[in-house]
C-alpha cells in the first residue's frame, strides 16, 4: 500500500475527511504530472520549459507552499493560453492531464481555505 493510500485509511478512522480530500487532490496533481511526462515521453517533443514548471508544482507539493504550486499551475496553464494559436509542446500533450492538473489544484486549494 502506498503512504498516501495509508494516509487515507487513517484519516477515514479518524473521520477527517478534510484531510482525505487534500490527500486525494495531491495524489490528483501528482498523476496529473505523471500522465503529462508519459505523454511528453511517448511523444518526444522538446518541452524543457514544461518539465521544469513540473519539477517546481512537486517541489512546492513536498514542501507543502501550496499557494506557490497554485502559482506554478497557473503559469503552465497561461503559458498553454499564450501559444494556443500555435504549434506549440504543451499542444502535443494530452489537454485532459494539464486541464486535470488545473483542476486538482483548484480543488485541494478550495479544501484548504475552507471554499467547499
């Protein structure tokens, strides 16, 4: 079982279901990042300015900076804004992991400042 499967389980026995939720919204972003490298990888496009903006959302993640990650996702997301009318690396990724990597931090950031 993964720790944050175990983190789960025992915030359940302790019917803490805010802690459930941000668990579940990291373990979210955190796939969401996965899904995006593989996609990068099977796809083979030059995306270092990507894979760094990932590298600091999990760095933030670890460190708990929250706010920071918000920041890092909203870079990302504005930087796929930016170069939406051209042929750009984040066009040859999946949009469902990057729009799902917007998404989970939206919600984990909601759960943490009571917004639910």
């Amino acid at each position: 079982m993964t720790s944050a499967n175990q983190d789960i389980f025992v915030a359940m026995d302790d019917a803490d279901f805010s802690r459930m939720a941000i668990i579940h919204s990291l373990r979210g972003v955190q796939d969401s990042i996965n899904s995006m490298r593989k996609a990068m990888d099977e796809n083979q496009t030059e995306t270092r300015h990507v894979r760094e903006a990932l590298i600091k959302i999990e760095t933030h993640m670890q460190a708990q900076d929250f706010e920071q990650m918000r920041r890092d996702i909203e870079m990302l997301k504005a930087d796929k804004d930016r170069r939406s009318g051209e042929r750009s690396t984040l066009d040859a990724l999946s949009k469902s992991p990057l729009t799902y990597l917007i998404a989970a931090g939206a919600a984990l950031l909601a759960w943490l400042k009571g917004g639910f």
